[in-house]
C-alpha cells in the first residue's frame, strides 16, 4: 500500500471531510432521538455512522478515535435491536464521546497526527469514560443478554492504561507508552499494520472482525447522488461567472445600439437567458441550507442550559432556508454568541421564572425565512428582557455615555448600547458569554457582510435579536442611479422604496424645510432627506424644497427622485437626479485608502464598460450627519411589523412646538398634514379671521398661543417676525393654519397621556416623560370653538352634538364592551380612556388582523360594537370591515369607523362594507353620543 | 533624450558582471523616473476614467482594466507638480496588496538597466513631496533617475487618508 504523498492527502482530506460530515450527522440524529424518543431508523443511522468513522479512522491509523467509536457503537448495539433503551447517562456518554472524537480531528488537522496529550482531550477523555462506565452498569441490569458484550466492553476499556476513571494524568501516561502518535504524513508503510503492531493485538482482533464484515454494507450505502467538491472549485466557478455576467452585460448594452441586427440581438437574447441561468446554478452550488448552522446550537444550547441549571426548549424554524457558504460561515460565530447571550443573560433561570409566573421551560426560537432577496433570521427568547436601568448604569460606569445622554435616551437606544464596543453586561464575567467580545462583534460582523442587526425587548416579557443579511455577497443586485452625470450603484438590500415627488401638486408627500433641512413627509412619518449631489459634489442644486409660497411657483414641475434608503435601521431619503434600473453587479473591492473616504463601498464594471462606484448607505448618512437621534428607534418597515407582532409598541411621535410658553407644548404627528413657514406679511384679515392664501384657497390661521391664552410674558404681545411657523392640519374637506412661536422637533414618547391637568380648552393632557412633562394641544377642539366664529364656512360634520344623559347613561354604558381596533398607540390610549372614562367597557386591538383575533375567540354577544381605525398596517379596517361581516358569530355586531380625515368616496366606501358611521378621531363627545345612540338604539330592538 | 538613454542601456548591458536592476522608466513634467520592472504588471494607454467623488485631487479615478477595476493616481498631482497637466497620459498598472493601482505619467521611456554602485541615497533636499516616495537616484551617464517606490506610495496613502 504504497500511496504517494498526494495521494495519501487527498484520501486524508476526504477522510477528514467525511468525519466532519459524519459528525454533524450524528449530533443531529443523537439530538432528534433525545427529542423525539428512540425511532429505529435514526438509531440506526447513528450505528452506521459510528461504525463508519471507526473504521476509517482505524484505517488512518487514528487510534484513539477509533477505540471511542468502537465503545459507541458497542454501547448502542442493544438499543439498536431494541433490546433496551437509551438512557440518558448514555445519551450524555454520547455526547461526550462526539466531543472527542470532534476535538481530536481538529488537533489532528492543525498537527498533521493523532495529539499525544492535550489538557482538554484528557478531560473529555475522562469524562467519556466514566460516564460510559455509568451507562453501562445500567445497561447490564437492564438487559441480561447483553452482559457478555458489556463485559467484553469493560474489559476493553479496563484493558486500557491503569484506572481510567482517576486521574487524567493516568490516561495521558498510557497513551504516551501505548499508543504512539503517528507522524502520518511521513510515514509509508500501511497505517493498518502500524496499529496493530502498536496496540494490543487482542483488542485490534476484535476490531478487524467487524470492519471487514461491514464494509460491503457501507460502501453500498455510499453510492449516492452527491460528490465532494473543493470550496476552492466553487470559488474560482464563481469568480468566472462574475466575469461572464459582466461581459454579458456589455454585450446586451452593445446590442441595444445595434438592434438593426436581428440575428446579433438573438444570441445576445439567448446568452443572457443563459448567463443569468449559469450565474442562478452557480450560486446554488454554493447554498447551504442554514440548519447546518443552526442544528449545532441545540447541542449549545442544551450544554449550556445544563451547565447554568435552566431549562430551555430551543425551537429551529426554517432551516432549509438556503444561503450561500461563504455567507454561512461570516453569521456562524455572530449566531453563536447571541445564543449564548440569550441562554446565559437573557433565560432566567427555573425559579425566577416561576416567582415571575412565566413557564419553568424557557423557549428560545431561532427562525431563519426569505424575504426579498435576503434572509432574516430572528433570535426571540422568552427571558427577563433588556433592563434599561442596568444597562444604563452599566454604560455610565463603563464611560460610554454620561449620565446626561442617558437621560434623554429612550428605552430603545439605551437597549442599543449593548453593541457599544466595549460593553459587557454579566456582572460576573462568565465562561459562556462573558469571553471578552461583546455584541459589538455580532453587529460589526453581520455589517461587514452588508447585513443588519436589530433588537426588541420588553423587560420581563423577553428579547428579539434580528439579523438581516444579503443571499450571497459575490453578486448583488443593485439599483443604478445617477448624479451630476455619474453612475452610481446602492446595493438593494437597503433600499426601502423608491418615489418620485413633484413639488408642484397638492399630494402629501413632499419635500419640505425644517429649519433649513430639508424633510420628507412620507405616509405620517418625517423623514431626513440629503442629496447626493450635494454629499459627493456639495452642489445645493436640486433640494427644492418649498421653502414658502413664493418660491413655490418658479419650481412647479420640479420633480425629485428619491431613494428611501435604511441605514442601520433610521431611514432617510437620498435625492438622485435620476433613477436607472436594477441590475446584478459584481463587487470588487476598492483600495484602503478610497474605503477611508466611507461613502463607497466598492466598485463595478457596468454594462457600457465603465466603472460605477457603490454607495455604502452607512457611509453616506453618517457623512450627511443625519440626526440619528431622532430617528433611531424608527425600524424600518418590515422592522416596525415586525415590532407591532412582537410587542405592541407603546410609542407615538409629537410635533413639539412653542406655544408661548415655557413649558414644552406638542401636537401629535398623526394629525398633521403639513409644516410651513410664511413670510409674516403675507397674512391677511377676513373678518377678524386671520388667513393666508394657499394653494388656491384661503388657509385659516388660528394662533395657538393666543388661543390658549397663557398668562405669560411675552404671551400676548405681537412679537413681529419676518416668518411665521405654520402647522397645517387637515380635517375632512378642510385645512387649517395653526400658527406657532416655533416648531422644534419631532420626538418619540411612550408615556401615557394624562388627562387629569387641564385648566383650559385647547389642553388634551400632559406626557410626563423622564425629563419634563409635554403638553399635548387639543387642536380639534380648538378649531371647533374657534370655528364657532367662524361664519364662511359651513363643516358638513359640525351637527350639534347629541349631549349625553349623563347619569343614567353611565350606568346602562357598563353593560357594552367595545372593540376599539386602532394601530396608532396614541389614539389607541387616548380613546381607550375616553370610553373607560364614560363607563364602556373596552378591549383593544392592535390591527385588523388582532382585532378579528379576538373577535374570533370571543363568544357572540361579548361586544356591542366595534370602533375600527381605517388606515392600519396588516389587514386594514375596510378589510376588518369585510372579514366581520362574512363571520358567523359577528355579523350583526355595529361598527364604527374612527378617523382623521375622510372623503365622502371614502366613507361610501366604508358604509358598502359594513361600517355604520364614521366619526373623526379626538372628538370625544361626538363619539360618546354616537355610541350611545346606536347602543341604546340597538337596545330598545332587542327589546322589542 | 531617449536616444541617450538606449546607449546608456547598452552600456550597462554590457556590464553584466556588476550587480543591476531593471527600470521602467517615465517621464513627469520632463524629469526622469523609473519603477522596478518587476512591478509593473503592464503600460497602457489613455482610458475612460470613473472619477470618485470626495477623493484627493491625486486620485484621478477608476478604469476598467479588462474587467478589472484599477485605481488611477495622478503622479503630477500627488508630487506636487499641479501646473498644466497633459491631456494625454499613459498608466503604468502595479498590482500593490493584490489590488491593482494605475500610477498615471506624461509619457513612458525605456527599460533601464542600472547598477547598484551608481546608487545615491535621495539627498535632503528633495522636496518631501518626492523624497518620501524615493528609494533612492540612480546616476545614469548625463542623466539622473529617481527610483520610485510603490509600495511606499500606497503606505503612504493608507496612512495619510
């Protein structure tokens, strides 16, 4: 058996490729078996795979691991034929023995030879064989048949060097004498023989036996669809296909300007299809399913659970979602350690849970999916949460914020400082989690390869961990867009949407000013907007914001493309003047010294033969200096589901402004349509009503500070400014102008509104947040009471408002529950109260889908009537609407539809599926007096 | 000029027996500089350039080198020698840290043999802007090349950005 040295390589490669494959196999099957119970096929597998690697690691001449593998697979002969059961001593003893065996390989490859010694080997040496011991002794008394075999075991592991079960040190002796290390690589003679020669020729016997019975079995099993191919192979494949991709796209940009040529522009049309197929094949070659990730934390997981005393069921979820290798192996160790962290800091352990009324089984799930063109995978654990206060405190001893900037850190960003480098949370620095890298480590590492990381955590309810990252990191699909003449290409991943704004018209999404930045108003939500002409070439030219109504004529038809991009999870907008197509592009890596510049992450070669620069969307928003402050905790759209899923977000954003006095006055965002600035002079009289012309009628301008009539200085007297800010609210057909001291900021509160303090109309209650207490402006009710004034205007909604019977009204209110189905946490609190307050009772849900939830699980007649939002992410309340009239149970049941501005097309719309009325949002005696108008209606028909 | 450099070239041919080193040599602005010959990957022509916005004047752009993106760097610009740049150049590609860099010259010479006994240290007086991307001046007959050193270029320029 004279093998070449390459030849002896590669066998040795394989070997090492099969173990490898065999071990994964195995811990796989052991785990499912723990799981699941005995099941004879997979007992089986366990056998064959056992038996496998015994005999080609004797083959090699590795000792050691073929003398475990052989007690392995003595013990579970029994349990194979069913003649006992697998205990869990022995399921333990497994283990342990694939620990080994896994260790061993490792040393080997690293040492080119079997290890002599190693500390930790002798350990798990040790521990094997005691433990073995233990399951066997068991085993005797179980099966009688078998205590030949087990004797013959024990006399094999006895046979072995002195007394196993003492010390390490005695096993390390008795492998120095006994067994030799072989220097594989030199030596040339049958590794076979050398064994045998080396160990005790009664044990070799006893192996030999076996191995050549079985082996037929093995190799027929071995014939399969499947062959073993270098990484390497599959990389340079790749790299080719990335060259061919590219000259295809050459090609196709050659043939678009040479169409005349038919029989050219088909075998463009045929290498295209063919490309993209080639490039769609390659890639698959390079996907794994990720449970070859994922399967190995069930053994970490129950290890560590173990080890701490806790008990914890970790539930896998999609793990054939297939991503490529290379990509697998950059999330491996970022996975890891959040599991860990997630079993170490984040379980409790059984006896908190209990005292905390929670199931002594923690859960921890790990959940990989597709979704556009990326896979997400979501750690979510049932554990104590985040607690923003040890974080806090942690942070400020650490030296990473002082204490002023966690005092004005929201629970979000405080819970984001665990990725702050340098943070470590274990009070005690643990061996699982506490290894000196923190979750600073995860987030750069996901980052580096183009992926994302987020975090959600309700103290004492748990903690949700979500990875985003790319399929595949050779080819990436990018959109191309241009600036200032120039190509540029933002990887897909982070793009959000695409939209295109003209200036010139009356929809809502616009480009507008505040405070000289320029803002985007995008479904409710401000985003930042920056330009890339100005980032890369600080030209101002295209940000057309209306910047007041002068201005506005000379840019009609000014249209802006912008890219809804999501960096690190804020949003924000990037002007471009124009958008191009997608397209898949090859990444090549730029020199260090372009990488310092931070707004590109790399280069490609575009169809036409020149060379475009990839954006890096990071860079771009940290060099634009966007306010991150503001817009962190805003996830990004698929995140904010994601968010309302989890854990009902509690929080609702403010306009805050200067109302004229020295407490801080706000507006809820979600009533605000827009925010303008007018030159002071153009204000005008009609009547008493102060107005201003705006787009094509005139805008009522109610000033909030003289309105609310402050006894402050400074409250009344006309402060002459040039400009005035301007809040424009739109309810139904109609605009109002609230005029302001000054709009300062939007800011994210999730306190409750408190509706104990208020001296005045105007007032709707205070927030209390950690710094200062916010008032939150009525401004619906203001326009009512002023509108009363107003004589030019007739509201199609201003009826007289039913006055409700007070006293007895109240009572006959506690006989109704309502379902108030509202997304926005604001509405959501604030009408709950104004129910509760009037003596329904009321249950609320989240969306429409939540709200069919509980209506579904609710007996017929528990509700009176349903108050639904229409606008709500998920199921919408017109779809609500449809899916409560098709129930079986809650056909009948009244609905109400609550909003902020509705057209009589809508509220058709509304009344075709099914909701009785529609009623505004914020004003609450109207809604008390519809309600007990059709509840008391609804009444009086029962009775009869 | 490159008449002059040829017989040098023969001369120092014939020299065989002492120690030597092939120059590529070009040409900034009129001045004599050479790049070791075994860094050079190859000479090409003017190309299409992707310029990179935000970048230092010195770094002129991005080309498509057959599929590969290398890095041009403007040596007028990066030396200091901003006055009246040419509208034709001529890109000498390295390959320095397995990323090809494209170090952009007015005009390419010859390949120059030199000895190492004609080697001077680059004296003090250079102007820093060069002297730190030197390795030293060769004294060629009635002629003086300044080595340059590309690997200390691209340190230089990781450094500094």
């Amino acid at each position: 058996m004279a093998l070449t040295p390459e030849a002896k390589q590669s066998a040795l490669s394989e070997y090492f490729d099969e173990c490898y494959e065999m071990l994964e196999r195995l811990n796989k099957n052991v785990s499912i078996v723990e799981k699941n119970g005995s099941d004879k096929e997979i007992l089986a597998a366990i056998y064959r795979d056992m038996h496998t690697l015994k005999g080609s690691s004797q083959l090699f001449g590795f000792a050691k691991i073929g003398r475990l593998a052989h007690v392995m697979e003595t013990c579970l002969d029994p349990i194979r034929k069913g003649k006992t059961n697998l205990s869990p001593e022995l399921l333990d003893s497994i283990y342990i023995g694939l620990d080994f065996i896994t260790f061993t390989l490792d040393q080997i490859k690293d040492l080119k030879k079997e290890p002599d010694s190693h500390e930790e080997l002798e350990k798990i040496f040790a521990k094997f064989l005691s433990s073995v011991e233990l399951s066997i002794t068991n085993l005797k008394s179980l099966s009688k048949d078998k205590i030949l075999l087990t004797e013959e075991t024990f006399e094999y592991i006895k046979a072995k060097p002195s007394t196993e079960e003492t010390t390490p040190v005695s096993v390390e002796n008795k492998n120095d004498t006994e067994i030799p290390s072989f220097e594989i690589f030199d030596m040339a003679e049958n590794p076979v023989q050398s064994v045998t020669s080396a160990t005790r020729p009664v044990v070799q016997s006893k192996l030999e036996e076996p191995q050549t019975s079985d082996k037929k079995n093995v190799s027929d099993e071995q014939i399969s669809e499947t062959i073993r191919v270098q990484v390497n192979l599959l990389n340079n494949l790749m790299n080719l296909v990335g060259e061919l991709v590219l000259i295809r796209n050459q090609l196709l940009q050659h043939a678009k300007f040479n169409d005349d040529d038919t029989d050219f522009l088909k075998m463009s049309q045929r290498l295209n299809l063919l490309t993209a197929e080639l490039q769609n094949e390659v890639m698959k070659t390079r996907m794994q399913p990720i449970g070859n990730v994922l399967t190995i934390f069930t053994r970490v997981v129950r290890d560590i659970s173990k080890e701490l005393g806790k008990k914890i069921d970790l539930n896998l979820q999609g793990i054939e979602t297939e991503l490529d290798k290379t990509v697998i192996e950059a999330v491996k160790d970022p996975l890891m350690h959040i599991v860990r962290n997630a079993v170490d800091h984040g379980i409790e352990t059984a006896e908190e849970r209990k005292k905390e009324g929670k199931k002594e089984t923690a859960l921890i799930i790990l959940k990989a999916y597709n979704e556009s063109g990326q896979v997400i995978i979501e750690i979510i654990d049932d554990g104590r949460g985040i607690d923003k206060e040890k974080i806090g405190a942690k942070a400020v001893e650490k030296g990473i914020i002082t204490k002023e900037t966690l005092s004005k850190m929201t629970e979000k960003e405080v819970q984001l400082l665990i990725f702050t480098p340098g943070f470590s949370t274990a009070d005690v620095v643990s061996n699982i989690s506490g290894r000196g890298v923190g979750m600073d480590v995860v987030k750069t590492n996901v980052e580096r390869i183009g992926g994302l990381v987020d975090l959600f955590s309700v103290p004492g309810k748990g903690t949700t961990i979500i990875i985003k990252i790319p399929l595949s990191l050779a080819i990436i699909p990018a959109l191309i867009v241009h600036s200032e003449g120039q190509q540029f290409a933002i990887p897909q991943t982070k793009l959000v949407e695409l939209l295109r704004i003209d200036n010139s018209e009356t929809n809502s999404e616009k480009i507008e000013n505040l405070q000289g930045q320029a803002v985007l108003r995008l479904r409710g939500k401000l985003l930042p907007v920056i330009s890339l002409a100005q980032v890369l070439f600080n030209k101002r030219n295209n940000l057309n914001f209306a910047e007041d109504e002068h201005n506005k004529l000379n840019q009609e038809n000014i249209v802006s493309n912008v890219v809804i991009l999501n960096a690190d999870n804020f949003l924000f907008g990037l002007i471009v003047d124009e958008i191009n197509d997608s397209a898949d592009i090859v990444v090549k890596s730029l020199s260090q010294f372009l990488k310092d510049l931070k707004v590109f992450s790399g280069a490609t070669i575009m169809g036409d033969g020149t060379v475009a620069l990839t954006i890096d969307v990071l860079g771009i928003a940290e060099i634009a200096k966007i306010s991150i402050v503001h817009t962190n905790d805003r996830p990004s759209s698929h995140f904010q589901n994601k968010l309302v899923n989890h854990y009902h977000s509690d929080i609702c954003e403010y306009l805050l402004i200067d109302a004229g006095a020295p407490s801080a006055y706000a507006i809820p965002l979600s009533i605000v349509n827009r925010l303008e600035e007018f030159e002071t002079e153009r204000f005008e009289l009609s009547g008493e009503q102060k107005v201003i012309r705006y787009r094509n009628s005139l805008l009522p301008i109610l000033s909030l500070p003289d309105f609310l009539e402050l006894p402050f200085e400074n409250s009344k007297t006309e402060i002459i400014k040039e400009r005035t800010p301007i809040v424009v609210i739109k309810r139904g057909h109609f605009s109002y102008g609230i005029e302001v001291r000054e709009i300062y900021d939007i800011i994210e509160v999730s306190s409750e509104i408190d509706q104990s303090v208020k001296d005045r109309p105007g007032i709707l209650g205070t927030i209390v947040t950690n710094e200062q207490i916010i008032v939150i402006a009525d401004i619906f009710g203001m326009i009512d009471i002023v509108k009363s004034n107003l004589e030019s205007q007739s509201h199609p909604h201003s009826e007289i408002v039913h006055e409700p019977q007070i006293v007895t009204e109240i009572i006959k209110r506690q006989n109704h529950r309502i379902l108030l189905v509202e997304d926005s946490s604001f509405f959501r609190k604030y009408i709950h109260s104004i129910l509760l307050e009037a003596g329904y009772l009321v249950e609320t849900a989240y969306d429409g889908a939540n709200g069919l939830e509980i209506l579904e699980s609710s007996l017929q007649n528990h509700f009176s009537l349903i108050l639904s939002d229409i606008e709500m992410p998920i199921m919408d309340g017109l779809e609500f609407a449809k899916h409560v009239r098709s129930s079986k149970n809650h056909s009948k049941i009244p609905m109400i539809a609550i909003t902020t501005k509705y057209t009589q097309n809508e509220i058709q719309e509304g009344l075709s599926v099914g909701f009785s009325s529609y009623l505004e949002k914020l004003r609450a005696e109207k809604l008390i007096a519809e309600l007990d108008l059709i509840l008391i209606q609804n009444k009086t028909k029962e009775k009869n | 000029m490159h008449e002059d450099i040829s017989k040098n070239q023969e001369v120092l041919i014939n020299n065989k027996s002492v120690n030597t080193k092939q120059f590529s040599a070009f040409y900034l602005d009129n001045r004599l500089y050479g790049i070791e010959v075994s860094r050079v990957q190859e000479v090409v022509r003017s190309m299409t350039m992707t310029p990179i916005p935000l970048a230092p004047d010195y770094v002129r752009g991005l080309i498509n080198l057959r599929g590969q993106v290398a890095t041009a760097i403007g040596l007028r610009e990066l030396f200091g020698f901003h006055e009246q740049l040419p509208d034709e150049f001529i890109n000498i590609v390295c390959k320095i840290d397995g990323m090809l860099i494209s170090f952009q010259v007015d005009e390419i010479g010859d390949v120059i043999e030199v000895s190492e006994e004609d080697f001077e240290q680059t004296p003090q007086t250079i102007s820093d802007n060069i002297r730190r991307y030197m390795i030293g001046v060769y004294k060629i007959s009635n002629s003086l090349l300044s080595a340059i050193d590309v690997d200390n270029i691209i340190k230089f320029l990781n450094h500094k950005t």
